[in-house]
C-alpha cells in the first residue's frame, strides 16, 4: 500500500461525520495560544466596530442608547481588566474576558 493511500484510509477513519461549523462557533473554541487569542480579538473588534457604525448612522433612540452603552461597556471593562491585572490575572485571561464580551456583542449587533 502505498503511503498516500495509508494517509487517505488514516484521514478517513479519523475524520468521523461531518459537522457543519461557521466562523463563529470556531472563533469561540478555546485557544492555549496568547497570539490567536489577539489576533481574534483585533478581527471580532472590527466586527462590532462595523455594526455599531450601521446602529448609529440609523440614528434615533437606539442610536443614543448604544452611545451609552458602549461608553459604559467600555469604562467598565477597562476598569475590570486593571483590577484584573493588579491582583495577579494574566494579560491572556484580559484578553480572554475582552473576546467573550466581543462576541456577545456582536451576537446582540447582530439581531
């Protein structure tokens, strides 16, 4: 047998049944990597950052309560990754609890 086909047979086995996934639901697996975990970040920002722009050019009352609530989020948030931080969190556990609050962010933009 030759190895192409012993790697197609082990590919095969190991595969399993196909599962349908999306970008979402792989940029919420946990990752042991500190520089993934930016990278993710720094993209899924930019996905809020582009929603929000299409909230408050809509205008109106919606508009006025995402200023807020982004300038509140926002406050506490750093607050919250500076306490973090003083009391022996690692910068990688900050950037843990900034992408969980992206993505939830980004689950409520999105509706």
């Amino acid at each position: 047998m030759r190895s192409e086909e012993r790697h197609a047979k082990r590919v095969s086995r190991s595969s399993g049944p196909a599962k349908a996934t999306n970008a979402a639901s792989q940029s919420e697996r946990p990752s042991n990597n500190p520089w993934l975990d930016m990278m993710l970040l720094a993209a899924e920002s930019q996905t809020v950052i582009a929603l929000r722009m299409m909230k408050l050019a809509a205008g109106g009352v919606s508009a006025t309560d995402e200023i807020r609530r982004m300038t509140t989020e926002k406050v506490t948030a750093a607050a919250e990754a500076g306490v973090k931080l003083m009391t022996g969190g690692s910068p990688d556990s900050v950037v843990k609890d900034y992408r969980r609050k992206v993505r939830s962010n980004i689950r409520r933009l999105s509706k």
